[in-house]
C-alpha cells in the first residue's frame, strides 16, 4: 500500500507545477489546450507492477482538434494519450534517447524521484508539447516524414486533412 501513496506522492509533486503552466489534472493525465489542440502529459503504470514494485513511464501527446473533430469526435473535450496524433516518451526527450521505465521500490528515495521527474517534466515535455500544439506545426513535421507514434497511412491520412 505505502508504493502506491509514493506514485501518487510523485504524480501529486508534478501537479502544481503542471497547474502552474496550464495544465489540468484528470487521474494519472494532465491536459492543456490551444486553439487547435490539446496537450497530454500521462502517467504510466505498467502492467508488471506488483504490491513490491511500481513502474512507471510518462507519455506525452498532443491530439489536433480539427482531426479529433473528424476521427474521434467523442475525444475532443478529454483526449487520452491514445487518442493523440503526436506522442512521444518523455525518456526519448533525455540525452540517451531511450524509453525509460521508473520503478519504485521499499527503498526507493521517493522525493529524489519526484524532483527528477518533476524536472524532465517542466524542462522538456512542456516545450516539446508547446511546439506542436497547433495544426501548421503538425503539418510541418509530417511534411518532414517524421511521426512519432503513427504509422505512414495514419501520417499521410492526417497531413491530406491538415493540407485542406
């Protein structure tokens, strides 16, 4: 019981600075909107975790309006990180570019834990959900081939839509 109130210790010492740029608290995900789209910051658990472990990852994801409107019109208030057109780990934001998985144990030092992902946090997934919070700045990344977490169809699909 004590690892699930550090997660939450964790997710909670992220809320405030979260709130702080905009962002609203909805269980484990944080969203943000724009004229165009909504920023996701989610908080994952893993399927693995156990009453002596909790992993966790953090996805972050921006979901177009203008798409949701068309392929998923029930999201558009409250998307999930699913649900999101740009998505990314924040570990692939890091300086070895990987997935990270975080876990926390009995001997975890939890407010270490929480200043770090707090930091990854604010420092790298606001900016990096900033630049693509607006239709032109999807457009423009797809034109370059690049998609994170789409599939060339789903790519293709969504730039023609955005290219109208």
């Amino acid at each position: 019981m004590i690892l699930k109130e550090h997660y939450k210790k964790i997710i909670e010492s992220t809320h405030q600075s979260l709130k702080n740029a905009g962002f609203v608290k909805n269980g484990n995900t944080f969203r943000i909107s724009s004229d165009e789209s909504r920023g996701v910051i989610n908080f994952q658990k893993s399927t693995k975790s156990t009453v002596d472990s909790i992993t966790f990852t953090i996805n972050l994801g921006v979901a177009s309006k203008r798409l949701l409107k068309i392929y998923n019109p029930k999201q558009i208030e409250n998307p999930d990180i699913w649900d999101c057109h740009w998505q990314v780990r924040i570990g692939h934001l890091l300086p070895d570019n990987k997935d990270i998985w975080w876990t926390i144990l009995a001997e975890t030092n939890v407010d270490q834990l929480a200043q770090d992902i707090q930091k990854y946090t604010i420092k790298l997934g606001i900016p990096e959900i900033q630049k693509y919070l607006s239709d032109g700045a999807l457009r423009d990344l797809w034109l370059t081939d690049k998609s994170p977490s789409l599939t060339k169809v789903q790519r293709l699909k969504y730039l023609a839509e955005l290219m109208k």
